[in-house]
C-alpha cells in the first residue's frame, strides 16, 4: 500500500493559502490552529496528509480547507471569464479568496467563454485536468444552443460528417451529434475544445448562437437544482462519471 505523504504543518497550510508560514506560525501561538481539539504549537511537526485531516484540523474555528486534489463543479454564471489574470469578473471570484494562493494552483479544466454558462470543472489536479481535456480520452461535452434562425435541417448531417471545416483551419472536426429540441433550440455533443467550437459551427451553417449552455461533460451532468453560480466538490464516484 502507497506511503501516506507527510508535511510540516507551517508548509501545508501555507500551501493551502492560510498565509505565510510566519503567518501560519502566528495563527499557532494565537491558538487558533487546533489538530484533535488540541492547540499546536510546533509547526514545524510532520504530519500526515490523510483525508481525515478535514475533520481532524480547525483553523479560526473552522474545519480545514480540503486538502490537495479537489475537483470543483461550478455552474459557471454568464458574464465571467476562465482565467486568473485578465480584467473584470473571474470564475475564481466565486471561491474563497484564500483559494487563489493555493499551491498547487486551481484551474479551470478547459474554458467556456465569458457568454457561456453551465458546467465548469476546476481542479488541483494537473493529471486529471490533463486526462479531461486529452483529445485521446473524447470526453464528449454537450451544449444547449439557443439559436437566431431556425435550424433548417442540413446542420445534424454537416456536423456528423467529420468533414466540417471551420474557418482559418486546416483539420476538419471531429463528428458531432445534434439532437433538435425546437427550431432554433439544439443540444450539440462535440469531442473536442476548439476555440469557440460550438458558435463558430453553427455560424458555418449560416446562423449565430444567441445563448449557450454546457449540460454535460461525459456522462456528468449538471444537476437541475443547481442555481448559477452554485458550486461543490465532486466525490470521486462523479468524477468517475466524467470518462463513462
Ligand atoms: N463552444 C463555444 O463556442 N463556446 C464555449 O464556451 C464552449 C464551446
């Protein structure tokens, strides 16, 4: 069985962004760091990064942050955009501030863009985030498209070719599946992660995107009842869901 990995209490929770580990020293003899409901005091003591550290470990009188290798599930909100330094509103915004000085750093697992709302996943986790958005998994991504015109019934057949070439490239895209719901409503399941793939297909059909909406990543959905904005962390039976 694999080794529980160990850490000075100061360099985890300054990892975790409680500050820095003067900081982090500080909080202790303040006696605001309790491990087992015991005050610590040396900070400088290994111990181990298990699971249980989140209900074992109170900072401030809270439960500890969760420990390296989370994944978010966001019902990413219009108007805000995935990226940690441009201007304006930020999908990182959401989270709690001391999450942005995490190391190592969350990011989002590819991008929806600043107009595009729904599910967002963002992680800690660089294998995964890699697994997620490697063209060899085809983690298939489903999008809700609100439309300007009403479909005129060439797009399903176009999309499905595998021979839709988008403008100013020179590799055709994958085939996609699109499943009609109204004249100018569509789900449209696609494998890869173009720059703005989904507007720029159906702008190849001759119409425009009015709203999107990501439903699902691989066989993970967004739940119904999750208001936009809303996020949690998946357990790893949902994560699991995501390359079903
Ligand atoms: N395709 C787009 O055009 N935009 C997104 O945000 C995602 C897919």
């Amino acid at each position: 069985m694999a080794k529980t990995p160990t850490s000075r209490i100061d360099k985890l929770l300054s990892s975790m962004g409680y500050g820095s580990r003067r900081e982090v020293a500080q909080l202790a003899m303040a006696g605001r760091i309790l491990l087992d409901a015991a005050k610590v005091s040396d900070v400088a003591k290994r111990i181990p990064i298990s699971a249980d550290l989140q209900s074992r470990m109170k900072i401030n009188g809270e439960a500890l942050d969760p420990i390296a290798g989370m994944v978010i599930l966001l019902n990413k909100p219009l108007g805000m955009t995935c990226s940690h330094k441009e201007i304006g509103k930020l999908v990182y915004d959401i989270l709690p501030a001391r999450w942005r000085r995490r190391d190592p750093a969350i990011s989002t697992i590819g991008r929806l863009d600043k107009q595009t709302s729904g599910l967002l996943l963002l992680t800690d986790d660089g294998d995964l985030l890699h697994r997620v958005i490697s063209p060899k998994h085809h983690v298939t991504k489903t999008y809700r498209a609100t439309l300007a015109q009403p479909l005129n019934g060439t797009e399903g057949a176009i999309f499905a070719s595998g021979e839709l070439l988008l403008e100013g490239e020179d590799k055709p895209l994958a085939p996609a599946a699109l499943t009609v719901i109204s004249k100018t409503e569509a789900l449209l399941s696609v494998t890869e992660g173009r720059y703005h793939q989904v507007r720029r297909m159906f702008a190849a059909t001759g119409n425009h995107v009015e709203a999107l909406h990501r439903e699902s990543l691989g066989g993970l959905s967004l739940p119904d009842d999750m208001p936009s904005g809303q996020w949690r962390l998946l357990r790893e039976d949902e994560i699991a869901l995501i390359f079903e």
